[in-house]
C-alpha cells in the first residue's frame, strides 16, 4: 500500500499544470517549474517581450526551452513501475509444477520459487531468499548499473558535444581558408591587372619608340633614292653633250658619284626581357626551394655604428659606435660606401648571373632598407652607384631605383623574399606574411650585384632566414 501510494503521488507531481495530464517531452523554464514542451510553447505563442510562468507568474525570458532529460527517465521509470504493480496486483504468479504462490528466490538459478520448490533436486542445497529481500538487494544492484548506465550516458553526450564543437571549429577554420583563399585570389587579380597594364604599357612604348626609328629609317631611304635619281640623270645629261662641256665641272660630279653613301639600315631586335610577369606564390615556393641563398654579411662593409653577429647572419645598430662586437671589429679601412650609406651593410656574396632567392627578417623595425646595389668593388671610390631596394621609415614603404615609388600594402611586412633573375633582368620583391608580391624592378645588368641592408637608428636587427 505504502509502494501504491508513493507512486500515485509520484504521479500527482509529474502532471502538467498546464493540459492536467502526465508530462510529455517536460522541459524547464528559468523558475524551476517544468511543463510539457508543446503546452508552454503554445501559452507563450502570442506573447512578446513578458513571458510569465503559469504557476508563480515568474517573469521568463523567452530563450531556447531546456529539455529536462532526469525527469523524462524518472517519469519513465514511474510508468514502468506502475505497470508492473498493476501487473502484480492483478496477476498473482504461481508455480507451474506445485500450483502455489511463488514467495522465494534462488540466488544461484535466479528463478522464483514457492514454498517447495527448494525440496527439488534442481534447487537442493541452493542459497534461497524471500522475494522482499531478494528485490531489495537485486534493486539495489540495477541501482548500481543505472548509475553506471548514466555516466556513461553523460559521457557521450558531452563525447557527442565535443564532437559538435569540433565539427563547429572545423567549419569555421574551413570558412576562415575560404576567405583566405578568395583575398588571395583577389589580390593577385589586382596584382596580375596590375603587372599586365604596366607590361603593355611598357611593349606599346618599345612599339611607337620601334615604328618611330622605321619611319625614320625609310624616309631617309626615300630622300636617298631621290638624290641618286637625281644625281643619275645629271650625270646621263652630261655623258651626251659636247667634248669641252663634257669635260668642264667633271671632277666635281665624279666625287658626287664616288661619295654617295647609302644610309644605315635600322635593324630593331624585339627582347622579352622587362614584359614578364612576377612568378606567382605557389611558384615561389619552388623558387626558394631551388634557388636559395646562405646569404651572409661582409663586416668590411658594415658602418663604424653596426654590429655584425659571429655567424654573420644578423646585424644592429649600436648607440655606441666605438665598441666593437664579434665579427665586427672597428677599423678605420672599411668601405667608403658603409660611412656614406650610415647604417648600411653588404652581402659577402656577389651575383653576376644566374637566378638567386633569399629572406630577411626585419620584425617591427621602424626604418629599414633591403634589396640590391652594384658592387662597389669595381668603382674608384668604392661606393655603391646604383641601388634597388624597398623602404620602409616613418610608417611608409617606398621602391627606390633611379625614382622613389611609393607602395601600399595590405599587411605589414615581418619577413621580406627577394628574387633575382640578372639574365631577366628583374628583382621581385614578396611579402612573406601575407604571401604577396610588393613590387618588380626590371633592369639591363651588366655589372655584378651584391645584397644590400639598411638598419636604420634603433637597436632592433635585421636577420636572415
């Protein structure tokens, strides 16, 4: 009776306030009390702004219901419960071979027995219990399974939760390389419209400045064949008068005749050199693979402020120019060019030919320069004449050649790639924190090229890759 009565109340508590029923699908709103899903979807359905609860009139935000899962088992279990009394009450089980109420249970055989049943061969010996105890303890063990069943049950929902999580973060990394993908693409559309202006440009220029020099060239053919016409007939009109008049003012024609000298034929030769695109991202990763440079620096070179590192991979400005530091000893012989160009040093390589590729560090550094400049090694004075190189001071970044262009780029640059091709006759410049091409030169070399590094005043180095 005791079982019945705490069921009915079970019962009583799990209704609805709402319908009056047994909940369904309860959910629980933020005062704690709980309703079928669809009754308080609906009693909420025309309001806006106040959500009040049906019961204590509590005022709700109206935010996504939260299922209340405990208390879909526990009703569950209630249900189950209540049929089995029910099935209890109305079917009293009964031995099949002894016709007598079954009141016992066989611990070893977990089987219900009557009262004579443990007599049996079957069960002789076998430790037996009354049905109350056995369910008692055997409750207790499916106790422990549930609890079991539960945690594992909240194990793989928050397995299942983090498994959304990283669905969720794999879609957002996966949009992130869209964006990426498509600024990349856009960004090298404008590049490539860009390149492809300043290259027909560039081949009209060579075109009108070509066709000019023809034009040219055929009028003073033109203005040739004129005076030899000319010159002929003076010269068949001579051949047919008189002896004397023949003779008088010969000389003077024949030198005409022996003087006449065709004009030079403009013979243009078409190069492709300086109408060629900068390679591509994906192509300078081969680049940097096949053609990459141990670029080192030449201490000789290096201005009385710098230190140049040991491995001669880095170097800064030093606010006390009379110390010296390892590999870069103060001496008064070093180049002209350092004490012309401040806080400038060289490479110890030097490029006459061939295709080369090499990365600076220049970090947050406030003022810089890096690039190419003509060996100085060659002139009197051993300054570096002839420079290309990209700038960065006060904030903003110009190409530097025989005019200074100014540049606009999408990201600060960390890390600097520099590409020569000396046959070519170009020098490309790469962002390498954003992937992207900065700026082209393209020139005729004839003379050998050494890197070129500008530190600027503060401490911070420049270093290679």
């Amino acid at each position: 009776m005791a079982l019945e009565k705490a069921l009915a109340n079970l019962q009583a508590e799990s209704k609805c306030q709402i319908c009056l029923g047994e909940m369904t699908d309860p959910v629980t709103i933020e005062c704690g009390h709980n309703f079928c899903s669809t009754c308080i979807t609906q009693s909420w359905a025309d309001l806006e702004g106040r959500f009040p609860c049906p019961v204590c009139r509590y005022q709700c935000q109206k935010s996504p219901l939260t299922g209340n899962l405990q208390l879909r088992r526990i009703l569950a279990r209630a249900r189950q419960l209540h049929g089995q009394l029910s099935k209890t009450q109305e079917e009293k089980p009964q031995c099949e071979k002894h016709g007598r109420a079954l009141t016992l249970f066989c611990e070893q055989d977990l089987e219900l027995l009557c009262a004579l049943c443990p007599w049996l061969p079957a069960h002789r010996g076998h430790p037996v219990r009354l049905i109350e105890e056995a369910a008692s303890q055997h409750r207790a063990r499916l106790h422990g399974y549930m609890q079991a069943l539960n945690r594992q049950e909240a194990e793989l929902q928050d397995a299942l939760a983090a498994q959304a999580r990283r669905q969720a973060q794999l879609q957002e990394t996966m949009e992130s390389e869209r964006t990426k993908l498509c600024s990349e693409c856009k960004q090298l559309k404008q590049l490539v419209d860009r390149e492809q202006q300043a290259v027909l440009s560039r081949l009209g220029r060579e075109e009108r400045e070509m066709v000019q020099k023809l034009r040219g060239c055929t009028r003073r053919f033109a203005q040739h064949v004129s005076a030899m016409e000319a010159l002929l007939a003076e010269a068949s009109e001579k051949s047919v008068t008189p002896d004397v008049e023949l003779l008088m003012g010969v000389g003077s024609l024949f030198r005409r005749c022996e003087d006449v000298q065709p004009p030079a034929f403009y013979l243009f030769k078409f190069t492709r050199h300086g109408y060629c695109l900068p390679p591509r991202f994906s192509t300078l990763q081969a680049i940097r693979q096949k053609f990459r440079e141990a670029i080192t620096l030449d201490p000789e070179t290096a201005a009385p402020p710098l230190l140049v590192s040991g491995d001669r991979k880095s170097v800064r400005c030093c606010l006390k120019p009379g110390r010296g530091g390892p590999g870069s000893p103060a001496r008064p012989e070093r180049c002209a060019a350092a004490a012309a160009a401040a806080a400038a040093v060289l490479g110890a390589q030097s490029f006459g030919a061939g295709r080369h590729y090499w990365e600076v560090r220049v970090g947050d550094k406030a003022e810089w320069a890096v690039g190419l400049c003509k060996d100085p090694a060659g002139d009197g004075d051993g300054r570096p004449s002839r420079r290309w190189v990209l700038r960065r001071r006060g904030g903003a970044y110009v190409a530097e050649h025989t005019v200074s262009v100014a540049l606009e780029l999408a990201e600060k640059p960390s890390r600097i790639g520099i590409y020569l091709d000396y046959e070519l006759g170009v020098i490309f410049f790469y962002n390498l924190s954003d992937r992207t091409h900065i700026h082209s030169f393209r020139d005729k070399f004839s003379e050998a090229l050494r890197p070129y590094f500008h530190v600027g005043e503060d401490s911070k180095p420049l270093s290679f890759q």
